[in-house]
C-alpha cells in the first residue's frame, strides 16, 4: 500500500489493507513455534521483528520501523493516542521529512 518495509505491511495487516500473500505470511508468523518463526525470519526479516515488536514490545517500539507519513499512522494515533510513548513516536513519523 504507502512504504515497502516489514513494518508497513504489518501495520497494513493490522488495519485490513494487505493482501491475501501478507494476511496469510502474517497470520503463519503468529502461529509458528520457535523453530518454524526462525525459517521464517530467514526469507522475511523485516516482517518476523515488524510482528514481534508489536506482539511483545508495544506500538511505540513498533511506530519506528514504520515509514513516515504511512497514512494508517493516523488510526494508530485514534486507537492508541492515549500513550504518551505512542504520540511521541508518532511525532516523528506523521509527517514524511
């Protein structure tokens, strides 16, 4: 959909705006064991730690990877404004430089 990293495609799966590759690419992260979600971090790196950041770290920790100016960044500032960590990582990213 806007950028072309992990982290992108992960927020785009988040918010139903990926295609049938990505929501099925997501959804095999969240079920893989250990093993399976080191084969697939191999072929998709970026993605693997895109979903893990969210999953175990939290959104701020996630809004970083995202490209600046994605326009889901919005939805994420809507649904998760009320972190002070959230909107300061949003500051950064709401905007292309």
């Amino acid at each position: 959909m806007y950028g072309d990293s992990g982290y992108d495609r992960y927020l785009e799966f988040q918010y139903q705006h990926s295609g049938d590759f990505h929501e099925a690419l997501f959804r095999a992260i969240a079920l893989a064991d250990d093993q399976n979600l080191a084969r697939l971090e191999k072929g998709f790196p970026q993605e693997v730690h895109a979903h893990m950041a969210w999953t175990q770290f939290g959104v701020a920790p996630f809004v970083a990877g995202v490209t600046a100016g994605h326009p889901l960044l919005k939805q994420v500032l809507d649904e998760h404004g009320a972190d002070l960590a959230v909107r300061l990582a949003l500051s950064q990213k709401m905007t292309p430089p």
